[in-house]
C-alpha cells in the first residue's frame, strides 16, 4: 500500500499512516515495528531540569492518551504504588585512539571489571575502525595509555589487553567518555561532554557497570523523589546492568528469532519482599524501564515470583508474553524495529502503542535516550 507523504505534523494522517501500514497486523513481522521519525524530535540534550520533561500518559482499559509533564507524576499515580528502579550506573568506557597505522578507532569497554579474574587491564571490547584490527595489532590512546588486540569475537568484538596505565577503571572513571548512543552527536572536545557525564546517569545511580542509561530513570530528580513519598507512592531498587546487546540490530523478518544478549542482574532480599508484598496487597508495581521489566519477568518466569539474587537474563518479549510482575510502565520512546519497542507493544498493545507513537510525532515529543517519556498504566 502507498501511502501519503508526510508533510506537517498532523495527527490524522499521520494516525492513518500508521494505522494502515502493513494490515492486517501480522505482530511478528519485525516491519509492524517500522515508524518514520523526523530528525528534528530525536533530543540531543536533555530538558534543561530532569522532571520537566513531557510525558505522555497511555491508558491501556480506556485507550486513551493524555499530555503531561514527568513532575506531575505524584498525581497521576496511586498512593500504594510501588515504582521499582534500576540503580546501574553507566561507566564512561568510550576511548577514542588510533592503530599503528594512524586508522582511527573508537573503543567502547564492555567488562567492568572482568568477571572472569585474571588480568583486569584485558577486557572484551567493541571496536569500531574503517578496517578492522588483526590479532596482536597495537592500538594508541591517549593519556598514556596503549593497548594489544588478543582475541576477535563476532560484531565488532575485540579482546584489548591495555597497558600504560596502573588500572584501565581508574582511567576510565576520569577521562573516559559517555558510552552515548549513535543518534546523540557529539564533535570532538564538544562542551556538552561534561553535561553528559551528569545527565547521562539517575540520580539514583550506585552499582557501576552499565554500557547505557536506564533511560526512563533519567526524569526523576531528589525533590519528585521525596514528593512521590509524601503521596504514599514507594520505590525500591534492583540492578540491571544494561548490556550492548541491547543495541543489537534486528535482522530477522520473525522478532522471535532475535537475540538480546545477555545481562546480569541483582535483586536483592528486601527489594523482593517488598514487591511481592505489593502483589499480595493487590497495590500496583510500576516498572521504571525496560530493564527492570526484564529482570523481574525473568525471576517470575524461574520461581513463580520475585526472588532476591543474582543472575543472566536473555528474556525477549515480545507480543503474547504473560506479564506476572508489572501493572504499569515508565519507558522513553523506543527506536523503529527495536527490541525495546516490542516490549512496550506486548505491555499496551501494538495499536494502542502506534497510536501513542503517532500522536507524540504529531505532537513534536522529543525522542530516545534524552527525550520524553511515557507512562502506561
């Protein structure tokens, strides 16, 4: 089917186009996840204060959308509520250098620290350059710090012992660059660099190791924090340190097919007493992101309700899956054909979801990591 060029942001039609791409609805058909996006809506910084972002609120019983600003929250949810937050904080593992042969490389560490012991200064990594690197090729950064490719895995993976330096965390921690996704553009030396340091981490950030922000997490500031609690809304917090595999490409025309990778998460032993009281008492559990849907979905799915621990989960959702856990979801708005944007279609619906979509387009929402966010309840 062909359909009308876009030229303004006008809701029926664009509300049309969705609505008619690729009908009748095939679900997992990865092209139902296709959107076009104006470049102009994907945010390049955030909003100047964290909770002054917009958000857009989906009812899932009523299908209906409504605009607001994230520092309403407090009155948009429930005193009983539970908002469940993930505390992973990013480590800013971009080191940018060159090879022996003066190519250019932009290096993004992936293990923090290496969690298979040995030499912490050798760490898996992903490696991107106009050639790719041999085994054994010599890689040059700055402040010292050198580097020899030992080992090639698959998409981009490179297995870098560093040298130079007395611990490649130290350095990281002081002069590495935010792992920021592709579509954030920053020049070399940008000023807003130092911004990102900042913004691009919650405020509630403590359990180093994430390669991403837990974007959803990025609108909550230590006032609404306290204004959640005085309306009788609590929080509680589990780690889910966001992997690269999050990132992954999409290549399968089934969505099932695809692979996510695999992430650690930690649940402690009062976190999943206190969500599974919250169940018991019939009180909502709100999931702030996509992460921490996945983590308490995968310990559902194992033992039949939140259990505290460690653990890997790989757990794709897409639409069908049986939420056990959550009753509501904070989220950003995801890319096109996006693992994440499976996700929130399995929690709403993937027509309410275009809806949504449709309408923040139509609407000039601002899109992705720094952008607005959604609450779906």
């Amino acid at each position: 089917m062909i359909h009308p060029p876009i030229k303004s942001f006008d809701f029926a039609t664009l509300f049309f186009y969705f609505s008619t791409f690729n009908v009748p609805l095939k679900m997992f058909n990865v092209q139902d996840y296709d959107y076009d996006l104006p470049e102009a809506l994907i945010a390049q910084v955030p909003s100047p204060r964290r909770d002054d972002s917009r958000l857009l609120v989906v009812s899932r019983s009523k299908k209906s959308l409504s605009d607001h600003r994230f520092f309403e929250l407090p009155a948009l949810l429930r005193p009983g509520d539970l908002l469940v937050v993930n505390n992973t904080k990013v480590v800013p593992a971009r080191l940018f250098g060159r090879k022996r042969s003066g190519g250019r490389v932009e290096v993004l560490v992936l293990e923090h620290p290496n969690p298979n012991g040995g030499d912490q200064n050798t760490r898996w990594c992903l490696l991107k350059s106009s050639k790719r690197p041999k085994k054994g090729g010599e890689l040059f950064f700055e402040f010292g710090l050198a580097g020899r490719v030992e080992n090639l895995g698959n998409d981009g993976l490179v297995q870098i012992a560093f040298r130079g330096v007395p611990s490649i965390d130290a350095l990281l921690d002081e002069k590495g660059a935010m792992p920021l996704p592709p579509y954030i553009r920053r020049e070399s030396q940008d000023r807003r660099s130092f911004m990102d340091r900042e913004r691009y981490q919650t405020v509630f950030s403590s359990k180093r190791g994430a390669v991403a922000a837990p974007t959803a997490g990025l609108h909550f500031t230590e006032g609404l924090m306290k204004r959640l609690h005085q309306a009788g809304i609590s929080t509680t917090q589990l780690t889910l340190h966001v992997g690269h595999g999050t990132f992954r490409p999409v290549r399968h025309d089934d969505i099932r097919n695809h692979r996510i990778g695999v992430e650690d998460y930690v649940i402690d032993p009062e976190t999943a007493a206190t969500i599974n009281g919250a169940k018991r008492e019939g009180r909502r559990v709100i999931a702030v992101g996509t992460t921490v849907v996945r983590a308490l979905e995968t310990v559902a799915r194992i033992h039949g309700e939140v259990s505290f621990g460690k653990g890997k989960t790989d757990l794709l959702i897409t639409p069908g899956f049986r939420f056990s856990v959550i009753d509501g979801l904070l989220t950003n708005f995801h890319l096109p054909k996006s693992s994440l944007l499976f996700l929130v279609s399995a929690f709403a619906g993937i027509e309410l979801i275009r809806e949504a979509y449709a309408w923040a387009i139509a609407k000039a929402y601002r899109f992705y990591s720094y952008g607005d966010a959604m609450l779906i309840l």
